[in-house]
C-alpha cells in the first residue's frame, strides 16, 4: 500500500504530464493549420502539372520511344522505396504504420525475388526500418533542421532520385507517405513514381483535348515531356512531404488529446485512493484516541 | 470590361497570382513572348527571365521567373514556375544574391544564345536593383 505521500507525489507528476501533453496538443493544432494551408496552396500547381502531363503523356501512347521516366527500363527487377515519415515520435500510430505498409511491400518483393534499395526521408523512418532491412537502406534525408519543408528540399530529393534512375540504379520507384484524410485519419499510402502514372482526372479531358483546339509547342512537344517529367517528380515528392506533415501533426495532435485525457483519468482514480486513505488514516487515529480514553 | 485574358502564375508553394491582365510578356526558352486575349493554344517551356503584367488600371507589375512552363488556352494563361517572385516582395538582400548567381551562370554559359541570355538576366535584375535604390530613397526623404 503506498503511503499518503507517494499518491501525493505521483499525482503531482501525473499532472505536469497532463501539462506537457495538454501543451504539446495545442502545438501541434497551430502546427497542423500551417502544414494543412501549405499543402492546400501547392494543389493548384499539382493539379495543373497532372493535367498537362495527362495530356501530353497521350502523345506517347502504343509508342515505343517514350522517355523512361514515362515507360520505365523495360524492367522489373530493382525496387526504390522512398519512405517519408515523421522526425518526432509522440504521434500515435504515424510513423509505424508508414513504416509497416514499406515493410510489408519489401517483404513481398524480395520473397519475389526483386532487389530492394530503400530511401528514408525523416529520421524516425530510418530507426524504424534500420533494424529488418539494415543493408537495403542506401541514404537517409533528415529534416531536423528544417522548420518548414519547402520546395528546394523536395527537389534536392527528387535530383537524387533521379541521378540514381539515370545510372541504372533501380527501375521501379515508389513513394510511401501518409495522406491527411483529417485530424483523425491519416492513411499509409504508396505511390508509384517512376516510371510516371497519369491518371486522367475527370474533366481534364474537357478542358486540354477541348474539339478544335490545336495547341502549338515550343520547342516541341518530346522537349517539353522531358523537361516536365523530372519537375513532376519533385512536385510528387514535394505533396508528399505536406501530406505527410499535415498527417503528422493530425496525428500528435490526437495522440496528445488522448494521452492528455487519460492522464486525467488517472489523476481522478488517484486521488479518490489519496482520500480514502487519509480517510482511513483519520479514522484509524480516532479509533486510537477513543478506545485510548475507554481504557482510563 | 475591357476584354482581357485570365492570368494565373503557379509556383509549387502557392498561387502567386491570379488576375486579368490586358497583356503578359513571358520569357519562353526561344524567347520573350506577349500573350494577349484570344491568343492561340501554345504551350512551351521558360527560361529565367521576367514576366511582366500589363493590366487596364494598375502599372506593370514584375515577376522573376526560374524554370518551369507557359500554358496558353482558350482560358487564359497559367504559368507553372519553379520559382516566381513578384519584384515588389524582393527584398534588397534577395536581390543581390540572384544578381550573383545570375552572374555565375553568365560565367558559365558557354554558347553564344547562353551567353545572350544569361546577360539578359543580370542587366534586368541591375535595373530593377536600380529602381528598387530609387523607390527606397524615394521612400527615406
């Protein structure tokens, strides 16, 4: 049975966590509004990169001399994974459900047989996947110094990855991030890179292929594809990472709520105990003094 | 209204702009291009340069520009950009150090068109050095 002063003691070092969890929320609320305004104002650039893309890629289409960031090598055998988590922990689930959804997409492709290389963007990714895959891993980018991760680092990620394509270093590239579904659901996502997916959003058609327009292309348009491939994959990345930091904070933010609600339950069942002890130790002193002044 | 085309300039960060403009002169990769309502469908890519909007009330209004491409539609203009600054937003700091790498691509170019360019770049960004000297001098007295 702990004594008065221990429940006094652990309720005290109950509540300043309760504190720290209960600041750490709010941080993390006037941090997901800022990643959640950053990620919404590079949509417009992403969409439209998508749309002209969409459009363009068409040229391509049942040809054999697609650039091969848009066909591929023709090959299947070496898998890069970009893996984009988190710096911090105290995120709930965030960074290990990133982490799981890679391990489970390397374990299937090297029980296929493939060769599997490994890129970690954020540090809590690396420790995570350091242990299973210790010789896959072939770079680490950490952001810890980085306060808001701009475009110059998505394009510094995006020229790396796309040094390693040009030497022959790997064929299929996919990228893992958490899209930011809402401050509640941040779900694991993988996306395949290189070679390129267009997806045709619905309209895009409508509004490029419009019946009678003919567009004109300076230089042409093989120049243009080329020069827009490699820019789509930083702008891929690039959503990525304020996905993956607006999901971050989503996720701290709601991991902190609940950690900050059960350090209040806990505070409640302490001190109910703390009171029924001080109870019983006033009554055990009553009983004392009473059955002492009987006794005379 | 005055029949104008919808000007929208896109960087990776935010929507940097979005208005009507009576005229918008772009730097392409084989050169500086106007673009005006009705324009034909045109699509190409940019060099680094400056982008200047013409409007029916407002003055000129300038634009740095690095990388990126010009969609030109029946819709109007959107301008995907690497970067793009307004030259209103530069600061004196910002300024001197695009003039220093803008003179070290000039250092670099090795063909005559680069070379051309390259200097095109640099004088524009000394003259709006130069103005930018003007305003604020302006502003101190």
């Amino acid at each position: 049975m702990p004594s008065l002063k221990d429940l006094k003691n652990r309720i005290d070092s109950v509540k300043s966590t309760q504190k720290i969890t209960k600041a750490m929320q709010m941080v993390a609320a006037a941090k997901l509004r800022r990643a959640q305004d950053a990620a919404e104002a590079a949509r417009p650039y992403a969409e439209r990169m998508g749309r002209v893309l969409a459009s363009l890629g068409a040229v391509y289409e049942g040809q054999t001399n697609a650039p091969p960031l848009l066909a591929g090598t023709g090959r299947d055998q070496t898998h890069l994974l970009i893996v984009a988590t988190g710096e911090r922990g105290l995120a709930g689930g965030f960074n290990s459900s990133i982490a799981r959804l890679a391990r489970d997409h390397a374990n299937r492709l090297l029980s296929e047989g493939k060769t599997v290389k490994i890129l970690t963007v954020g540090r809590k990714g690396h420790d995570i996947l350091r242990r299973q895959f210790p010789d896959h891993i072939i770079d680490t980018v950490s952001f810890r110094e980085v306060k808001q991760v701009g475009f110059a680092q998505a394009n510094q990620i995006a020229q790396n990855v796309l040094a390693l394509f040009a030497a022959g270093e790997f064929d299929v590239a996919t990228l893992f991030y958490a899209k930011f579904g809402s401050v509640v659901s941040q779900v694991p996502t993988a996306t395949q890179i290189i070679p390129a997916r267009l997806e045709t959003p619905a309209g895009a058609e409508g509004q490029l292929a419009a019946p009678g327009v003919i567009y004109e292309y300076e230089p042409n348009e093989e120049a243009i594809v080329e020069d827009l491939l490699p820019r789509n994959i930083s702008v891929q990345i690039f959503r990525a990472l304020l996905e993956n930091g607006a999901s971050f904070y989503g996720a701290q933010m709601s991991a902190m709520d609940n950690a900050t609600r059960n350090a209040g339950e806990m505070i409640n069942a302490l001190q109910l105990s703390y009171n029924r002890q001080r109870q019983a130790q006033i009554t055990k002193e009553l009983i004392e003094i009473i059955s002492g002044a009987e006794a005379l | 209204m005055a029949e104008g085309l919808k000007l929208e300039i896109v960087s990776p960060e935010r929507l940097v702009l979005s208005q009507q403009a009576t005229a918008v002169t772009v730097p392409g990769t084989e050169g500086y291009f106007t673009v005006m309502a009705g324009h034909a469908p045109f699509m190409t890519t940019l060099r680094t340069g400056f982008i200047t909007v013409t409007g029916d009330a407002v003055a000129p209004a300038v634009f740095f520009v690095r990388g990126g491409f010009a969609d030109v539609s029946p819709e109007g203009l959107t301008i995907l950009a690497e970067e793009s600054v307004p030259f209103a937003e530069m600061g004196q700091d910002d300024l001197q150090a695009r003039i220093r790498t803008a003179e070290q691509t000039l250092a670099a170019a090795n063909t005559p068109e680069e070379r051309t360019f390259a200097q095109e770049v640099v004088s524009g960004l000394l003259n709006l050095a130069q103005e930018a000297s003007y305003l604020n001098g302006a502003h101190a007295n």
